[in-house]
C-alpha cells in the first residue's frame, strides 16, 4: 500500500495542540460557510452518482461532456420532482384531514389531562392555565414564524438552484479538478493522490447507491406492513420512514414519532398504533443488523461511536442537512487517514474492530480483537 511520508519529529503536545487548533478553525469555517458548502458538498455527492451516467453517454454516443452532465443533470431534476409531487398530494391529502387530526387529538389532550388529573391531582383549569400560556405566547410571535417560513421556503428554492448549478459544473470540470488535486502534491505523491480520488469515486458511488437501494427496500416493506395493517397514508407513511432512516439512529426516532402521531390523529386504534411503532422498531432492526451491511457494504467502516458523534456534531453545525452529510464526509476523511503516514492513527480511530478466533495450543479457541481490513485489502478481494 502506497502511503505518503511526512515528519513526526516534533512533540506529541505540540501536535496534539495544531490537531485541536485546525479542528476548531476548520469547525468555525464550516459553520461560517454553510451557506456555500452545504450545497457544494450535496453537489460532490449528486455528481459522484451521475458520473458513471454521464461518462457513459460520452463514450457510447460520443457526446461532448456539456451535452452529457445537462442529459444527466435533467434526469435528476426529473426524479426529484416525482417525489415532490407525491409528498406534495400527499401532504395536501393531510391538510384536508386536518380538522379530523384536530379533534382526535383534542379527545387525546382531554383523556391526558384526566390521568394527569387523577395522578398527581393537578386540576384541569391549572393546566389549561399553562397551556393558555404557551398558546398566547405562540400567537404573539406568529407573524415572524410566518416570516420565517416564507424565508426558510426560499432558502430551500435557493439551495436547490445552487446544487444542481454545482452538479452541473463539477461533471463539466472534474477533468480539470482532477488535474488540480494532482498538481497541487509532490511528484513522487501523484500515484498516491490519484489512487485516493479513485477510491473516494468507488465509495461514494457506492455508498450512494447502496443507500437508495437501502431506503427503497425499507420504503416497499414498511409500504405493504403498514397496508396490511390498514392504516391510512401507508405509503406516504412508508416513504417517510424510508426517507428518515437514512439517518443513522436519530432518523428512525423522528419516523416513529412522526408516523405515531400521524396514525393517532387518523382515529386509529390504540392496536393498530402499537402496531405501527411494533413494525417501524423490527424494520429498523431487520435494517441494521441484515440490510445494511449486506446492500451499503460499508466499504470504509465506521464504528458506532464515531457514527453518532458525526450525526450529533452534523446537526450542531449544519441542522438536518448535517446529519445527512456528515457519513461521507467521515469516510472520505478515513480513505484519506488510511493513505497518509501521520494520519493512520485517526483512520483507526474512525475504523472498526473485528472479533475473530484464534486457536489456541490443545486445540482451544480464543476471540481476538483486530482492526478491520482496510479498504485495499477489501477491493483487491473484490
């Protein structure tokens, strides 16, 4: 394995002191650069799933690269827009029930309040006091709500402008870039950079796409489980919970409360609402433990601990576009830790162990913990 070589002469404080500076420093560009990154970086990502598309058009029907990423860019624009028209009907299906939602979670609210009641013997009238509190204090700032909505709606319309202009120019000058990244390192590193961006490429894509492959199979199951429950919105509710648990821990918790809520506020039963939670909790764990290893492949593995302070520290930066962001963004960090001679402890930090067993003289077996293979071991198996 080709690593690139640098000095560590200098003392363990003195680096551990520049790693703690550049963390910082680079944490508060990122989130002073929200604005301009978040987009580029879903960008880098939509552009690594459009690659193999537009590279294809080029060679079999010997496209020029701008005529090749607009094919490849439109395709894009397309799919998006079939799932905003389904989330938007199905969206309006739930404004249309909404004075049905209103009244089942008032009758709700009001069996509440009698167990609160008989309980802790708080009175219905002191609760309502407190919820007349926070009503009023609601309404008094409906109108910068109202402003924030209009402004976080064009934000979005904004955002999504700017990913699909960055898509477009990345596949037009990744030749370019390429070139670039190349000639930015040393001769003698340029057979190691290259293989880096290749195998960031191999990845991403993969990842990607074992990602979507992941969220339709979890979408079509919890689809026909929530059908055969015969709940209504099965397959909206089944495409939020597709959609939600692409985020690692946290994602399945919000289409839990989403879809129980959701559920609840369509007068189902109280069976059929536990059998709603009952079916997202054991798809989830069918997901984790079966799913995703066998479709994601997990090609850079990432141990647990590392996963969830991304997803937390994702958030604290970026909100929800974080979370989504900060997987891919710690594994192309581990493909290049794994390269660089100086960076190779934090690649095992990002990394996993593995249990094996090793036998032991008089024919005993003991479990054994190793580091993972890496990356290069696993494609050159491939």
């Amino acid at each position: 394995m080709t690593v690139v070589k640098t000095n560590n002469s200098s003392p363990f404080y003195i680096k551990l002191a520049s790693i703690l500076v550049v963390l910082v420093i680079l944490g508060y560009l990122f989130v002073l650069g929200k604005s301009l990154l978040s987009p580029l970086l879903y960008a880098f990502l939509f552009a690594m799933l459009l690659f193999p598309v537009t590279r294809n058009l080029e060679n079999r029907f010997n496209m020029v690269t701008a005529l090749a990423a607009s094919i490849a860019i439109i395709l894009l624009i397309a799919v998006i827009t079939l799932i905003g028209i389904f989330v938007g009907t199905q969206l309006a299906n739930l404004t249309t029930d909404w004075p049905q939602f209103q009244q089942e979670f008032r009758e709700m609210i009001a069996g509440f309040q009698r167990w609160i009641t008989t309980r802790f013997h708080v009175g219905i009238k002191q609760q309502l006091e407190y919820v007349n509190t926070a009503t009023d204090s609601l309404l008094s700032s409906g109108t910068s709500i109202l402003g924030t909505t209009v402004l976080s709606l064009s934000s979005v319309l904004l955002f999504v402008v700017f990913t699909i202009i960055y898509t477009f120019l990345l596949l037009f000058y990744r030749r370019l870039l390429v070139r670039f990244l190349v000639a930015v390192f040393n001769k003698e590193n340029e057979f190691t950079v290259r293989e880096i961006l290749e195998e960031v490429q191999y990845i991403i894509q993969k990842y990607i796409v074992g990602l979507l492959l992941q969220m339709a199979i979890v979408t079509l199951v919890c689809c026909i489980a929530f059908s055969i429950i015969g709940i209504r919105y099965a397959i909206f509710l089944g495409f939020l919970t597709g959609i939600f648990n692409i985020v690692p821990y946290i994602g399945i918790f919000t289409a839990l409360v989403l879809s129980t809520l959701i559920t609840i506020g369509s007068a189902a039963s109280t069976t059929t609402v536990l059998l709603v939670m009952v079916t997202i909790i054991v798809v989830h764990l069918l997901d984790s433990n079966i799913l995703l290893p066998a479709v994601v492949g997990s090609k850079v593995k990432i141990n647990a601990l590392i996963t969830l302070l991304g997803v937390i520290i994702g958030e604290m930066m970026w909100g929800i576009s974080g979370m989504f962001l900060s997987i891919p963004i710690i594994a192309i960090g581990k493909i290049v830790f794994d390269r660089v001679e100086s960076l190779k402890p934090w690649g095992i930090l990002l990394g996993e162990e593995k249990l094996v067993m090793v036998k032991k003289a008089g024919g005993k077996k003991k479990v054994k913990s190793v580091e993972a293979p890496s990356l290069e071991q696993d494609l050159l198996k491939e």
